[in-house]
C-alpha cells in the first residue's frame, strides 16, 4: 500500500460511515462546540486502524509519508487515525520523528483530543524505549500554543506510573511553571497529572500542593485532588487572606 493508497482509503472509510448526529453530539465536547468531521464512533476508529495495522504493506515509513496529508484535513477523525497509525510502531520510534511532532502543535494539533491521544499514547513511548529524556520537554513548558503545554504533564503520567522513576521532586520541579499557566486546558492536564500522582505517592504530592493551593488556579486544585476525601481536600483550600 503506497501513501496515497492509504490516505484514499481512510477518506473512503470515513465517508462510508458518517453520522451526521454523531457530528452534533461530539460538538458538546470541545470549545464553543466546533466539531468538525464524519461522526465516526471510536469504536469505527479502532476497528479501522486495528485493520490497518494488519495489513500487509503499512509500515511506519507509508504511514509518515501519509501523515502530513491527513494531519492538514479539517476532520478530526483524518487526524485521529494518523495518530493512532503511528502509535503502532512505538519501538521504531526516532529523534527526528519527535522533532517532526514538535512542529504539529503550530498548525494541526489544536484541540485536547488530539493532544491527549500525543500526550497518553505516543509522546510516552518516546520515553519508554529512550528515544527521549523527559528534560527534553523543557521548551514545550514555554511553547506559545496551550495544547503543546498540556501535553507535557499528560505525558509524564506514564513516566510517573514506570518504574524508571522513584523521586517524583524533580518531576514536580520540572513541571512547576505550569502551575501559572493562564490557559483552562492546561490547568485541567497539570491536574491531571497532580491526582495520578497522588495516588502513587501521596505524601510527596501533598506537599507540593500545600506550596502551591494558595497561588495556582483552583482548576488544577480541583482536578488533583479529585480522589480525595471531603476531609482531606480541606487541607488544600485557598487561604482566606491570600
């Protein structure tokens, strides 16, 4: 299967389930409602890459020569399945590739679906097989688009839960700046990170909360200790006088 072999396939397959409802009802779920694709389910999704991946052909080579293509469709589902094509093949996974993905926030990757389907399933691979070290996210904190930002605590998450990492301080410190972020999407994916790992090592990221309950947006608050107990979330309050 050549790369316009595969882009040509996937439009056919999307085409040939749209759901115009689906369409509707997806919308409630991103900002201000856009939505814009074929209404495929996830399930269609999966099935579709699952299929894919099977096939004699695709290899990691085809699906990169296909992603640019599918990554500047406005349907999101286009988007999705390059995404998922290429979380197939995490152990092939390269620098370069990384510095390709680095660019894709400028111009394609704008909302949190698909940052998160990057920040849970593709960026962590990076860190997995050592293609990447976590500090080379650094400049990702300072990134002029939100969802570049977001997607550094949501891939920390695996790293947290790894056994590569048994001090979560200099993770906490890395991800610091992010406690300012002035952007909701980021707040929710700092959270994000802050409550899996709470239930990983309480005491540790308790303490970095108490630093932070007074000054950081209530949102990542909010989110980190969802888990909590009604007693428990007490604690991280926001001080009347602050």
């Amino acid at each position: 299967m050549t790369p316009n072999e595969l882009i040509a396939y996937i439009i056919r397959y999307c085409e040939a389930n749209a759901n115009d409802a689906n369409i509707a009802k997806y919308g409630k779920f991103f900002k201000g409602g856009d939505f814009v694709g074929y209404g495929l389910t996830a399930p269609q999704i999966h099935s579709l890459v699952k299929n894919l991946l099977k096939t004699q052909g695709i290899a990691l080579d085809v699906i990169l020569d296909a992603t640019p293509t599918l990554l500047k469709s406005n349907n999101s589902e286009e988007i999705t399945i390059a995404l998922l094509l290429i979380n197939g093949f995490g152990k092939q996974y390269s620098k370069s590739l990384f510095k390709e993905i680095e660019k894709w926030y400028g111009f394609t990757i704008t909302n949190w679906a698909h940052a998160d389907t990057l920040g849970m399933l593709i960026l962590p691979q990076f860190l997995k097989y050592d293609v990447i070290n976590y500090k080379e996210l650094k400049g990702w904190i300072t990134s002029g688009h939100k969802f570049q930002r977001r997607s550094v605590p949501v891939t920390l998450i695996k790293l947290l839960k790894s056994k590569k990492v048994d001090d979560f301080a200099p993770i906490f410190s890395f991800i610091e700046p992010l406690m300012t972020d002035p952007e909701r999407e980021v707040h929710q994916g700092v959270g994000w990170f802050l409550r899996e790992a709470w239930k990983l090592k309480r005491q540790d990221t308790e303490k970095f909360l108490m630093k932070w309950k007074d000054t950081t947006p209530r949102l990542i608050i909010q989110y980190a200790t969802e888990k909590m107990t009604t007693e428990e979330k007490i604690r991280f309050r926001k001080a009347t006088n602050s």
